[in-house]
C-alpha cells in the first residue's frame, strides 16, 4: 500500500474545535475513531460542524492538481453584537495521527489585530 494512501486513512478527525465560526462562540466536539452520528435539532447548526470539516479539509485539497478547495469567508466570522462581527474566526482539527490542521481568518489585517488575536489564542 503507497504511503499516500496510508496517510489518507490516518485522516481520522479526532477533535474539532471552532471559535467565533458563524453561531458558535466556542464549541468543541471529540470524535470517535470509528463512527460518529451527530443528532440534534433543526436549526442547531449541524451544516456549520460539516461546512467547518470541509474548510479543514479543503487547504490539503488545494495542493492536488486540478482542485479548489474552500476558503474561510468573511460571513464566516460570527457576529457578536449589534451586527459587529468578531476580530477572527478559527478552526482547529486533532487528527488521530496527532496532525493539527488550524484556519484562521482576521477580519482586519493590521499588525495590532494580529498581536491581539495571538495573545487571545494561545
């Protein structure tokens, strides 16, 4: 079996964790490494857990040939007040094979927004 194939079978999410992405302000979801049912009621953002998957997923698409893969848009950033969005979204993906995959959008792209969004993430 290529290594590449044995790579793609490793894909496994094991956590996955969302910050100020569309409804969420923080959530996070653990995830077993053989089958996962998400049940929940209409209208509990169910399609954002997925939609999150595939922004994870979509920068290792990019890099094969004849791929685009998805981008965070700035509707993604959830708004927290009186139509004022976040200063970031994030997601961020724990592989079983321990891989971290980690997307973040700044709503602006100055010095002090990027100084501010590292001392609130880390």
């Amino acid at each position: 079996m290529s290594s590449k194939i044995n790579k793609m079978r490793q894909m496994k999410i094991k956590n996955l964790k969302l910050s100020n992405f569309r409804s969420y302000e923080d959530f996070e979801i653990d995830f077993d490494k053989k089958l996962n049912i998400i049940v929940v009621e209409n209208s509990v953002a169910k399609t954002t857990i997925f939609d999150a998957i595939v922004l994870i997923y979509g920068s290792f698409f990019t890099r094969l040939p004849k791929i685009n893969g998805k981008n965070i848009e700035d509707s993604d950033i959830k708004i927290i007040e009186e139509n004022r969005k976040s200063l970031y979204t994030r997601i961020q993906c724990t592989m079983y094979n321990e891989v971290v995959r980690d997307r973040t959008k700044e709503r602006y792209k100055s010095k002090e927004t990027k100084k501010l969004i590292s001392r609130i993430t880390t």
